[in-house]
C-alpha cells in the first residue's frame, strides 16, 4: 500500500452512504466509469486496438505499471489483490510472468514504437521481493522496455522489508521517487490494525534512503485508522514532519468492502470496528495539512503536500488524471489506452495460465465515449483542488461550466468551491471531502451504482 493502486478486489454490493459513519463501501474514485460497468465482450476491442500502430502525431505519454502482490501479513484494512502465502518458487512463476507480459506488450504495434515516461511498482508491495527477484526481474524489464529516458520511476515499500542492500538495489534499477507505506507512527495503532511493521522500522529506514539520495522520498499516512485518537494522531503528524519527507500524503480511513474489517462489520456478531465518523476524520486530515503548511509543505492535491524547494513532480498521478495511456501488468492490473479501459485477469491461476498459453491476461473492458474521457479527467483533476477550464476547452472544446454547470454551482452554494478567471478551485472544505462530491459529476446511469 499504496497511493491508491488501481487494484482493488470486487465489492459484492452498492452501499448507501449517510456521510456521517464510516459504513462499509468504497468512497475513493480512482476511475470512471465506475468498474462495474466494463465488460469481457469489449475485450475484443482491446486486442484490435493493441495490433494497429500508433498514430505518432498523437504524443499521448505512456507509463508502465507493476503490479507486485505480496505482502507479509493482510492489513486489516486493506482491500488489494495480495498475497501472503507464496514460497519464493510462487514469486519467482509470477515474476516471471509479469515479465513475459512485459515482452509481449513491448511486440504490439500500439506500443513498440514509443518510449516509457514512467513507470510505477505498486502492490501489494514490491519491496517485498528479494534482492535476487528484484534484479531479474528489472534486467528483463529493462531490455524489453527500457525506462532510462522515463521521467520518473516510482516504487512504493513497506519499511519493514527494507535493508540497506535492497534500498541499493532499489535504487540501482533506476527508482527516483520511494513511496514509503508509513501509515502511522503510533505502534498500538499499527498493530491494532494489522500493519506488518512497527514505528522503529520506518525511523531505521529514512536516514538510508538520504544517504542513496533518492530523487523524491514520500510518506503515506492514514487518517482515522481503528485506535487512532487527537492525541496520537497529533504525534504521528509530528513525528512525520521531524522525518522531513519531499512529500506526504495523507488519505481517510475507508471500509471498502472485502476487508477483514469490513467483513467483520457484516457478520452477525462480528463486533463492532471503532472507525471515526467521517467529520472527525477529515478534522484530523485538516489538522495535518495545517501542520506541514506551518512546516514548509504546500498542497499539490486533496491528499498530498510537497516540501517547497525540493522535488515536487508525480508524474504517474498527473498522466493518470490527464488520460495518459498506461498498460497495467500484473493480476488484477488496471490499463487505460486509446480510450479503452481495460483489466486483468483477477486470480492467480487465470493470470499465470494465460500469459503460460502466450496470452495477454486481460479480463473485462470499457470504451470510452467523448463525454465520459471528458468527465473522468475533470472529475480526477478537480483531485488537484483546482481545474482550468482552458484546458478542456483546448482538449474537449467544451466549457465544463456550461456543460456541468448546475452541479457547479450547486456545489459553489455548499461552499465547496468558487470560480475564479481560470476555472474552479475547491475550498478547503470541499478539498476534504472530494471523493464524496465526485459522483455528482457523473452521467445519472452511473450514480449510485456498484463502484467495483
Ligand atoms: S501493505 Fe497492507 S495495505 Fe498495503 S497492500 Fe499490503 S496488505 Fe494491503
């Protein structure tokens, strides 16, 4: 875990949400259309689109994302397609099919011809695998599609796997901006909710990442996690300034369906999950931004500030809010090309018996009309807390404030955001809450439906 990897495992059913508890369902939007509307009959798309060449005078960026799904223990929280279970002979079979996938995207027309922009590991957690896996894996990376020439690398780890001779190896594969799955730094907390590793880990692990001088290091913190109070919450916030990261982000507590804690909630008798209501959630999120600002951050998006005068880029959440193509590997993996959405296979078996057969994995997909590429990157970029509406007019030749104009001022009249000469920002209240106004953007068909 995770900036919010786009690998999420299935939610059996749609959730009302009343905005006060935390109930269980997913709140983040990390796509659109909602996940449940893509389709295995529109795979065939998908393959036809990979086998035309690509028009060079498109110059869409393309990133590349890993999926690398194993972690030591199950977050209790968590609601990824991980792994806790594989010997390293399972990790070597499904490294090694995550390379062949590799090999044969880098063969398709759609993609042979053009260079990587970034590339992102993501989990589970790819600092799991060993020294040994990691340097297999990233020599046969490397040489199908090479990322010397990307602009950024990114590598997300769980501080507990780490050691000196990993992160020199992480960093010999060319990572410039670490992800470190910190979450809290308050040890009961950790435990309570099943993190593998303890506060001491994440304070061994920072000082070896300054010696490498690694471009850009990241902090992740939950906000609301079971056991949290002011008081310990104020301490992480504290502790996490005193680590003095290029950047932190800070995400809300969610009971997506699927997790232990979730299913716990759902079953008679299960006991109850002292999760904080969402206003005492976002008060403690408030708390943090305030905090980092006082402390040199300044806000890059409704989830994370970045240490002015250090390295500030996130170049695969920018392509990702701005219709990049990227091809997802891994089970379970999430790809957007060419205005298709499209989504791997999501059992272990599937994944590696298909590319065994000299089979891309690729499970259910969605094509993309005009208008829902327009209301994904909107919705996505308003993330950002501010949107131009040159930029869709240039792209689209639509006026977002025409187009979604009643929503607009709706929300204006909530005090979620305001219009300025460029576009929309979103107020601090609306910033806190972003993922909860989002659906409001959405074509009627896909409100209230089943997310995932
Ligand atoms: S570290 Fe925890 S939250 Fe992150 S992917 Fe693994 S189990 Fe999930």
């Amino acid at each position: 875990m995770s900036e919010r990897s786009e690998v999420a495992a299935p939610e059996p059913a749609t959730a009302k949400k009343d905005w006060k508890h935390t109930d269980v369902g997913s709140v983040f939007v990390s796509n659109y259309p909602p996940y449940s509307f893509w389709s295995e009959d529109r795979v065939p798309e998908v393959i036809e689109m990979l086998n035309a060449s690509y028009p060079a005078s498109l110059e869409t960026p393309l990133g590349l994302y890993l999926h690398i799904p194993f972690c030591r223990k199950r977050c209790k929280f968590c609601y990824f397609r991980v792994y806790t279970d594989k010997n390293s002979a399972e990790i070597q079979a499904y490294l090694s099919a995550l390379g062949d996938e590799v090999e044969m995207y880098s063969e398709l027309p759609r993609i042979s011809e053009r260079s990587l922009k970034f590339v992102y590991f993501g989990g589970g957690t790819p600092s799991y695998i060993s020294v040994r896996h990691l340097k297999a894996l990233v020599e046969r990376l490397q040489r199908a599609m090479p990322w010397d020439e990307a602009e950024e690398v990114a590598f997300e780890c769980e501080p507990g796997t780490l050691s000196q001779s990993k992160l020199e190896a992480v960093k010999e594969a060319g990572i410039t901006r670490l992800s470190l799955g910190v979450e809290n730094l308050n040890d009961d907390i950790l435990r309570e909710n099943g993190r593998a590793h303890l506060s001491k880990e994440v304070f061994a692990v920072v000082p070896w990442t300054r010696a490498l001088e690694f471009e850009q290091v990241n902090v992740d913190l939950i906000a609301g996690m079971v056991g949290e109070t002011w008081e310990s919450w104020r301490s992480t916030v504290q502790k996490t300034v005193d680590l003095d990261p290029d950047s932190v982000t800070v995400y809300q507590m969610e009971l997506p369906f699927n997790t232990v804690y979730s299913k716990r909630i759902l079953t008679e008798g299960g006991g109850p999950v002292p999760v904080a209501d969402w206003e005492t959630k976002r008060e403690w999120h408030h708390y943090a931004i305030e905090w980092f600002t006082q402390a040199g951050y300044e806000i890059s998006s409704a989830y994370t500030v970045v240490k002015k005068g250090r390295p500030n880029k996130f170049v695969y959440r920018d392509a990702l809010w701005r219709s990049s193509d990227m091809i997802g590997t891994g089970v379970a993996s999430f790809s957007h090309m060419g205005g298709l959405h499209f989504q791997n296979v999501t059992s272990w078996d599937a994944y590696i018996g298909a590319l065994g057969a000299g089979q891309l994995p690729l499970n259910r997909a969605f094509a993309t009309t005009r208008q829902e590429r327009l209301t994904r990157e909107m919705i996505l970029q308003l993330k950002l807390g501010k949107i131009s509406t040159d930029y869709f007019q240039e792209k689209f030749g639509v006026d977002i404030l025409e187009a979604y104009g009643p929503t607009y001022h709706r929300l204006q009249d909530d005090g979620m955001l305001t219009f300025d000469k460029n576009g929309v920002n979103l107020t601090r209240k609306g910033l806190l809450r972003v993922d909860q106004l989002l659906p409001e953007f959405y074509d009627p068909k896909y409100r209230n439906a089943r997310y995932t």
